[in-house]
C-alpha cells in the first residue's frame, strides 16, 4: 500500500533528515520544497519536481564539495517492490536531471549533484535477502549525465545508528573526534580528518577515526593521547581480522599507542576468535619501542528497528 498518510511520510523525512544530519550532512534549504521542471515538462504536464531534503558536504576523494539529493520513504515491506522502487529511483533521477539547472537548487548551493540517496524505511517487518533481490531487478539509470543513486533500506539505515549511536558514546569521554580519509594515490588525495562521512565511506566495511582522549600516566598527572578507532562491519574471522590489520600496517596506522576496533557482531560466537586475535597482535612489538601500541576491541549496538530502537536517533523530530 502507499505511505500510510501524508504525516507518516512527513515524520519519516524529518527522521531521515535528524539521521544524515548527525553523520554530518548539512542541509540545504528546508524538508519537501519544488525544483523547476526543465527537461520533463511533457510527461509532467508543468508539475515541478518534489525534493524531500537536499545536503551537501566536502568530499575528500572528489576533492569538493558536493550535493545529494534524499528522497525519503516510509511503507509497509510488501508494498516495497520492485517496480515501486523503479518507480522511486527514475523519479529521482529525473529530478537531479532538473535539479543541475533550477534556480532553486543554484541559490542553495554551487556543489555539483551526482549522489541521490533513497531512504526506503520498511515499517512493518522487514526480510533484507528479499529486498536485495527486488532491489538487483531494477535496472535504470540517466541517459543525459552520469549519476550514482544509492539505496538505503532499514539495514543500512539502523547500521548507521549504530555507528552514530557509538560514536556519540566515544564523543563524551573525548577531546576531539575526527573521521580518518586515508590517502588514495591513483587518486591524488591527501589523508585527511572531517567531522562527517561521505556516502561512500557509509557503505564501506571499514570506518577508521581518530579520538584525543585524556589519560593518566605514571606520575599522577593526565596525558592526551591519538587513538585509532575502526568500525568494522566484515564479518568476523581468524581471516579478516588478520586483513584488518594488515590494512592499519597498509595505511601506516600503528604509530597510534591504542587501535580500538568496533565490531558488528555479537560477542558471544567470536569470543574465542577474538581472544586469540588480541594475544597474537599484543605481543608484537609496534608503535613507539619503549611503549608499543596496543590493540583493544569493542562491539557496535545491534538495533533490529522495531523493540530495539536508539532513542535520539530514530522516531524523533528534526534537530
């Protein structure tokens, strides 16, 4: 069936908005405006195009800034098809066609508009294997400019109340927060620290950060210490731990005196796997000689969207 009515659909687009606004986004213009209609005004017969929020922020990788259009959903699952999301995403690929010449859009912001994010929020029940296979029949795309729309169902989407959840939990006993961009060479980047994620990075299996945090030392006194922090969302084993890593040796991480990985599992069936992970690494000499880094390991909040829901991130107002 269709949204439920217009103020659930409303509510959802004000959660959305709270969501992307606290892993840094920021808005542009107000929640559910029109843009010009400029190259569908045939098939629209003169109606504008809707825009449920519009964001922008520095992409260190594009080395730019850079506009998303969101566009929200909020339906029962059995009604999340394959031909409504079709639906959904040539809408919005038309709309981020219009949006590239709409004065609206140009008097907001100057970033250029290849991202579209659909947040498709499931409000009943939700099977995440169903949905992907309705997802991989849809097969649509821009013919007049290259754009890359990314979905968002509730796995991704309590995924990343989970990473905002620890992240604020992290936040409180820090001096300072910051996610880490390493470096790509073919690409021509620099390492460099934001307060937000990119899309990209929120699709990543790998979330790496640095925390100053304030810690006692031996003579009574207080240091602030550089700490790394590496959300994971691979599934864990002897295997991928090791790749992981391997990737802080890659990425030249291990001057940090702590690496504290953030796991997305259940402590209990990996407990062993962990254990010996966290031995095999501690007695390798790392970092600084006379102080060798270590490695400490922590799990993510695992929110299932119906009884298990973070308050202050989902089903509340705009912040």
């Amino acid at each position: 069936m269709p949204e439920d009515q217009n103020a659930n659909g409303e509510h959802w687009t004000k959660e959305s908005v709270s969501i992307l606004k606290q892993l840094g986004w920021t808005q542009k213009g107000s929640t559910n405006f029109d843009v010009e209609c400029t190259h569908h005004v045939k098939e629209r017969k003169g109606h504008k195009h809707g825009v449920d929020s519009f964001f922008q922020y520095y992409d260190p990788y594009y080395q730019t800034e850079q506009g998303v259009l969101v566009e929200s959903k909020n339906w029962q699952f059995n009604s999340i098809t394959t031909a409504n999301i079709k639906k959904w995403i040539q809408q919005i690929t038309d709309c981020m066609e219009c949006m590239q010449v709409s004065p609206t859009i140009q008097d907001l912001s100057q970033a250029p508009i290849q991202n579209a994010v659909l947040m498709c929020w499931a409000n009943d029940e939700y099977a995440h294997s169903t949905f992907i296979e309705r997802l991989n029949k849809v097969g649509i795309g821009s013919k007049k400019y290259p754009c890359n729309i990314f979905v968002a169902s509730n796995y991704e989407i309590l995924r990343w109340c989970s990473l905002i959840n620890s992240v604020n939990s992290i936040k409180r006993d820090a001096k300072a927060f910051n996610f880490i961009y390493p470096n790509v060479p073919t690409l021509g980047t620099s390492l460099i620290k934001a307060e937000h994620l990119t899309l990209t990075h929120l699709y990543s299996k790998y979330i790496f950060a640095e925390v100053k945090q304030e810690v006692g030392n031996y003579h009574g006194g207080n240091d602030v210490i550089d700490k790394l922090v590496v959300f994971c969302y691979e599934p864990v084993s002897s295997l991928s731990l090791d790749f992981l890593y391997d990737l802080i040796r890659r990425l030249n991480f291990q001057s940090y005196p702590v690496y504290e990985i953030y796991l997305n599992e259940k402590e209990t069936s990996i407990r062993q796997i962990v254990a010996d992970f966290k031995t095999r690494i501690n007695t390798q000499i790392k970092g600084d000689i006379k102080n060798p880094s270590t490695i400490e390991v922590k799990y993510l909040d695992m929110f299932d969207g119906l009884n298990n829901v973070p308050d202050g991130i989902i089903h509340f107002g705009e912040v």
